[in-house]
C-alpha cells in the first residue's frame, strides 16, 4: 500500500494535496480516505493540552494529534472531547473545568482559522469539508457540569457542545458508570430519566459510552432520537469488561438507527491488553503495599514504568479493529458502525498501524481487504455519524428548537 519508507508516504499524500506535479499516484485507500468525510467522534485534545500545553496547529512531538498527521489521514471533523474527572466533579469543580476546556478548543480555531474551525452542526461539517478546513465539533464526557439545571445543558449547547456522555468513572448526578460498583440509581437518576427528553428537544445527542448496561436500556427505551456509543467497542472480544457492549445492546442500538463507534485502545480490542492490566495492576498494589507508599510516590511511578519496560504490553493490531467492525455489521449492518478512536485518551496502548490520526487510511485497507465497499467504507467514515447527527437536528427542528450552527 505504501511506500517503504515514513519520509516517502508523507512526500506523496503532501503534495498530491497541495496541488503539486507528482508523478506519484496515492493509493486507492489514500484516495478514499480523501474523498470522503472522516468524522471521528472521541479525541481527546483538550485534556491532554491541561496537562501538557502544545500547539496541534502545528507538528508536535507528543500525542496523536495535530494539524498534520490529520490531514496527512484525511481526518476532516475532530469531535473534540470535553472530559471532566470524576475527581473533578466530585470536588465541585465540573462547571469551570469544561468552560476552560471548551475555551482551550475555541483557542486552537482562533489561533488557526485556515486549519480549523468550530463546528456546531451539520452543515457545518460540509462547509468546513468544502473549505478545507478541520471541524472541531466538542462533545462533553461526564455530564457532571449540567448539575441538575437543565439552564446548564442550554448553556453548554450555546457554547457548542452536541454530545453528552452522561457520565464517566463513577456514577454521577444523571447516571450509573459501567465502571462504578456503586449503581446507586439502578441506571439513570431521576433527574436522568428527564434529561434525556431534554437533550432529544434541545437536539444534543446522548453518548451511552461509559453507562451501566441498566442505564443503556433506560435511556434506548426513552430517547426519541437515535444514540450513539461515541467510544465503545464489542464486548464479546474482552468477556466481562462492561465498558465495552455486548451484542445484544449493540443490536438494540442499530434498531433504533444508533451508532457505535469503534475504540482503538487496545484494552478495548483483546483480551491480552486487559489480562496484562490486570496482572500490572496486581503487581503495582503487591509493591505498594510492602514499601508503604502512597499513590503518588515517585516510587511507584518508577516501578510501573519498569513494570512495563520489563514486561512487553500485548498491543492489538488492525485485524482487532476490523474484527470488531465485522461484528457489529453481522449483528446489524454497515449503518450501525463509525469511529471513535480515543486518540489522546488511551495513551500508549494504540494498535499497530493506527498509531495516530495520520493512518485513517489503514484502516481504509484493511477494509478494502476484507471486502468492503466504497460505498460501505463511506459510511463508516463519516456518513453514518452524519446521519444520525442530523436525525437529532430534525427532531429538535420539530420540538421548535432552532439548530445554531457556527457557519450560517
């Protein structure tokens, strides 16, 4: 597919893209990934720049985004995440937190305004896709910000976010957390269950990323508008580990037009990935618990890292990512799956070759390898969030909300 060399690959996507005389065609993936809209529904840029301030309008040395390596992937709308700790929320700190993320997203678009812009609707993403721009659509991971105010939601749409995760780690005010032993709501909370009625009127999509299986139901069984999963996978690869869906969850989601969307982290992909975590976190706590150090002690910082210098991590390949996707089309159809990577969020656990966001067209091949499409791999890519994204538009159009989008 490609050459053999990184410098070549970046030599002939480049300037094939900037107009140039090559004599070098790109590949039929590379074309592909090109063509169509890439919308990618889980990055996770704004808490990585918290923690390590970087300009992604430029080539950077660290993370798997910035301006270059995703037109060089032809990824054309980041929905960038807007991810409050649990830690955060719990302290009272929620609402100022994603203010200053939301405003760090507005910051990289100001500073950029050939390279990115903000986008807050559909239309949005095609006139953006039109001017060869990157769309920065924002959805927010924990929903620990509305604090019980709807007025909170309200102020969130006006600043452009048009997904909730309606929780994350720990169950929260709006629900239980697939993570959380405590399912002090037995699914959504009261104020959950109107919630949701609230983002179908408003037109916020609802992320059942992150939920207990018993809020999943709770929330398929009263949304008007179709769901996402905005970075999920299938639990039927890592048995046990409910943060992924199961089957029939994933079945259920597609019948009411719902889309998952793939995670790339490779805890979410093979069991190896989790079986190592656990030993790891095993080991961590045996080592602490005989040396009396705290979770913060340099100490034991220092044995994790050695822990996995000494102990190779089992990364997942391509073939795990398209397996899943094969699934979720068995079980559904191609209208039921999209892309939720994870970039910035899963660390160093990415699979060979989807390292990071320039190698949307590996992916590309791996599905023309395995019989898709072109037609099917647009879908994929972006057609299916694009879709049901609008669907949301629709029904809040019909409830008398007016969709706000950036460009009009």
């Amino acid at each position: 597919m490609y050459k053999n060399t990184l410098t070549t690959v970046v030599a002939i996507i480049t300037t094939f893209y900037l107009g140039a005389c090559v004599s070098q065609e790109p590949s039929e993936a590379d074309r592909i990934a090109h063509r169509y809209l890439i919308v990618d529904t889980h990055i996770d840029v704004p808490y990585r720049l918290q923690r390590q301030p970087a300009d992604v309008g430029e080539a950077t040395e660290d993370g798997q985004f910035d301006y270059p390596r995703a037109k060089q992937g032809g990824l054309n709308a980041a929905f960038m995440s807007i991810y409050i700790p649990a830690s955060v929320d719990a302290d009272g700190g929620a609402f100022e937190f994603a203010e200053q993320s939301i405003d760090n997203v507005e910051a990289i678009a100001t500073k950029h305004p050939q390279k990115f812009a903000i986008a807050t609707c559909t239309a949005d993403l095609i006139t953006h896709f039109d001017n060869k721009l990157i769309s920065l659509p924002m959805g927010m991971e924990n929903g620990g910000p509305i604090d019980s105010k709807f007025s909170n939601l309200e102020h969130f749409y006006q600043r452009g976010i048009r997904y909730v995760t309606l929780t994350h780690s720990k169950s929260n005010h709006i629900s239980d957390s697939s993570y959380d032993s405590n399912e002090q709501w037995q699914g959504l909370s009261a104020f959950g269950k109107k919630l949701v009625p609230e983002m179908n009127r408003l037109g916020v999509m609802i992320d059942v990323s992150h939920l207990s299986d018993a809020a999943f139901w709770q929330v398929l069984a009263l949304s008007q508008t179709p769901v996402i999963a905005s970075h999920s996978s299938m639990r039927h690869f890592t048995p046990g580990f409910h943060r992924n869906m199961s089957d029939d969850m994933v079945v259920a989601l597609a019948s009411k037009k719902g889309v998952i969307q793939v995670n790339f982290g490779s805890s979410f992909l093979h069991q190896p990935a989790r079986d190592y975590g656990t030993r790891r976190t095993e080991a961590a706590k045996a080592y602490q618990l005989a040396n009396h150090l705290g979770d913060d002690d340099p100490a034991l910082v220092e044995f994790l890292t050695d822990y996995r210098d000494s102990h190779p991590y089992p990364y997942a390949d391509l073939a795990d990512v398209l397996d899943h996707i094969d699934r979720i089309v068995a079980l559904t159809s191609i209208d039921a799956v999209g892309i939720g990577s994870d970039y910035d969020g899963v660390g160093d656990t990415l699979p060979t070759k989807l390292k990071d966001v320039s190698t949307y067209p590996n992916l590309v091949q791996g599905l023309l390898d395995r019989g898709y499409s072109e037609t099917e791999i647009a879908k994929l890519l972006g057609g299916n969030t694009l879709r049901l994204w609008q669907q949301v538009e629709d029904y809040a159009t019909s409830q008398g909300t007016q969709t706000r989008c950036t460009s009009s």
